[in-house]
C-alpha cells in the first residue's frame, strides 16, 4: 500500500512557511520532488543566500565556487515571480567579495531587495561605496543588518527616512553616518554597533530601544548624558575609557547586561577618578548580569565602585568571570548588596594559581549565609576539576545550596 504524501497536500501558505527555514540553494531543488513543489520556490519570500551552500560542490577550491555563487543569486532573482520580498539574506561572501564587478552586483542585489518592499535586509558584503541610496529611504524595512569583515569607504546618504526600523546592526561606519542614520530612526528598537570608530551616542532620542550591543568600538566623550529610558538589555565589549565615556548614568529598565571591558589603552583605569561614572550603578536594576574581570586594574575598579554601590534589588542571576580567588571580595560584596539573588556562577580562570584560590574561599562562604534566597552555586571550570574542588566543597553551606555544578 502506497503511502500518502500529507506534506503535499498542505495548503501554500503553510509550505511556504516551512520553506522560508530553508536556505536558497535547497529551497530551489524542492522543485525536483514532484508537480506540486515545482514553482513553489519562485513565489518564496524569504530569500537566505549562503556561500556555505556551494563550498562543497565537487571538492573545489574555495574560490571556484564563487562565480556559481553569483551567478544563482542573480538568476533565481530574475526568474522568480514579481512578488514582495519579506528576508533578503546573503551570508558568508565577504572574504571573496573584492572587485568592481561584485560591487555593481551586490548594489543591483540590494536594489532589488528594495524594489520588493523586503522587511528585513542582512548582508556581509563590502557595499557601502556601491549601496543604494534608496536604501535610506525604504519605508518597507524593519531591519538593516551590514557585517562586513573589513572597512570600506562610505558614501553618506543624502537623505534618509527610515520609520520602520526597529532593528539596526552596522559595522566599520563613523560618527557621522551614525547620526545621520540614527536621528531619523523613530522606532528603533535594537540597535548593534561593531568595530565603529570616534562615535558619540549622547543627544540621539533612544525612546524606545531596548537593546543595545556594542563591540569593539571607540567612543567621543558624550556631550551629555545617554538616555535610554526603555533598554532592557545592553551588551558590552570593549576598552573601559569607550564603556567611561559613553554617558551612561543609570538605566531604569534595565534587565539584563553583559560587559566584558578590557584595559586596552595605556592610563585607562587612572582616568576613572576624574569623573563620576560608576559602571555598577548603572546596571544596579538588571535582573541577569554577566562581568568579566580578568584584569587586575578592572577587578579593582569594580571593587572599589561596590564600596557606594546602591543595592541590586532586581537581581536574581549572577554570573563573574576570572579568577575565583582575586574576585573573592567582589563576589562577597555583590552577594551582600543582592538580597534576592537566586543563582551564581563562577566561571574560573584556570591561568592563575590554584593555591591562591583555597587561601580565600571562606569569603565567599560568609556572604552566602546570609544571602536568603540563593539556591544554585555554579562553578564553571573547563578542567582539571580538583583545582577547585575544595571552594566547591566550602560552598555547600546549607540545605538552601541545592545545586553545585561543574561544567
């Protein structure tokens, strides 16, 4: 008795959903799979190139694959049906993409993608010499994602009118194009800078972004202090002196933060004590926070800030980062300032000295007495378990401790 093919008898709509989770390439060859799946590809809206696609075709180099590459995204747009575009994506083409010939391709890609109304628009190609103009002023799109490996020279838009962006990612643009861009962005939701240089956030109305990721970037003292009155989660990596002068003071709907600040330029920590940023009390209303502190200099920094850090009513989940031992203090002192924390984890550096870990375990072990409502301990640490198998063994401090964890 022959099966039947229930798939194929979904209605459109529903197949059409199935297959926006697919990338291009695979949902082209649907077409081999019977009548009913024939032109189906050309009606998709979702559109997901990947590079990764091809690589494998017959075991080739790299770079034969990409003028197959080209060549698909080219034809499957010219030949699929004149309907609106929903996700145009193109992944993991920015190392191969390097002459004029792409630049004029990529921009008539995009241009494209425009013309078909596309909601949201990813790409990983060097194109901001050759990008569109019209791009600034799509009315259609939601997000603009560029993630481009190296930086390109930068046409400035001559206008731009984007009241339907809520998410923005960017890397490699300056101060200039940021505002341009940013001020003219009324809905903004999520917002992702990398590897952006000399910019200055302060005076941009961020009424509505909750989310904001910065990596990387190099940052002009604030003219004035950052608002950011609707963020609910701000992740961080980078030089302490950016994360100072950012103009951060306090974010009141704040929930969940990740900074990992490293002391990359000479005399960033001695500049601290002229100012008052305190980078804890800015965080003190998340409910999930995440601190790497590896180096000396910012351990004691975060140290010295707990002294007159307000109390961490919201948080629940805290995870540190570094040597468990040279942050026993610290880990004391954010256990007695978060009377509601329910969960810690440790994640152990295992470079330093185990010796110098058990010397100051009972820190620890005091603060949690005290701490009501903790009932997970985790202790992260990729080896050699009995380094810290004594600080875990002083941790189990009551039946309110009910589970240790080691990863």
């Amino acid at each position: 008795m022959a099966s039947t093919d229930w798939i194929s008898k979904l209605p459109d709509s529903v197949l059409h959903h199935i297959m926006s989770f697919m990338k291009a390439k695979a949902a082209v060859r649907t077409c081999v799979l019977s009548k009913r799946w024939r032109h189906l590809w050309a009606s998709l809206q979702h559109l997901h190139f990947d590079f990764t696609e091809f690589e494998g075709i017959q075991k080739l180099p790299w770079l034969e694959h990409v003028p197959k590459y080209r060549k698909f995204i080219s034809r499957m747009l010219h030949e699929r049906d004149n309907i609106d575009v929903h996700t145009f994506d193109i992944q993991n083409f920015s190392e191969f993409y390097d002459d004029d010939d792409d630049d004029e391709r990529g921009g008539e890609w995009v241009t494209y993608a425009i013309h078909h109304k596309a909601r949201v628009i990813h790409f990983d190609i060097n194109l901001w010499s050759n990008l569109p103009q019209s791009i600034y002023t799509c009315t259609s799109l939601e997000e603009l994602h560029v993630d481009m490996v190296d930086p390109a020279p930068i046409i400035y838009p001559a206008s731009v009118s984007l009241p339907r962006l809520r998410s923005l990612d960017l890397t490699f643009v300056d101060h200039h194009f940021l505002k341009l861009v940013l001020l003219q962005c009324p809905a903004l939701e999520s917002l992702s800078l990398s590897d952006c240089n000399g910019i200055d956030l302060s005076g941009i109305p961020f009424q509505k972004l909750r989310k904001l990721n910065v990596s990387c970037c190099t940052m002009l003292s604030a003219a004035e202090e950052l608002s950011l009155p609707s963020l609910e989660s701000f992740m961080y990596v980078g030089s302490m002196r950016t994360l100072r002068v950012m103009g951060i003071e306090s974010i009141p709907s704040l929930t969940y933060a990740y900074v990992f600040a490293e002391e990359y330029e000479d005399g960033d920590i001695v500049s601290f004590n002229n100012d008052n940023f305190n980078l804890l009390r800015a965080l003190t209303n998340a409910r999930k926070l995440e601190l790497y502190a590896f180096e000396a200099a910012i351990r004691d920094l975060l140290k010295e800030e707990l002294q007159n850090c307000p109390t961490f009513l919201n948080l629940a989940e805290l995870y540190i980062y570094g040597c468990a031992s040279c942050l026993s203090n610290m880990i004391a002192r954010m256990l007695e300032s978060s009377p509601y924390l329910q969960k810690l984890t440790i994640c152990h550096d295992e470079s330093y000295n185990h010796k110098v870990l058990n010397c100051e375990r009972t820190i620890i072990k005091g603060a949690l007495f005290k701490s009501m409502y903790i009932d997970t301990i985790a202790i992260e640490v990729s080896r050699h378990y009995n380094t810290v198998k004594p600080l875990i063994e002083e941790l189990v401090v009551s039946e309110r401790t009910k589970q240790i964890i080691q990863d």
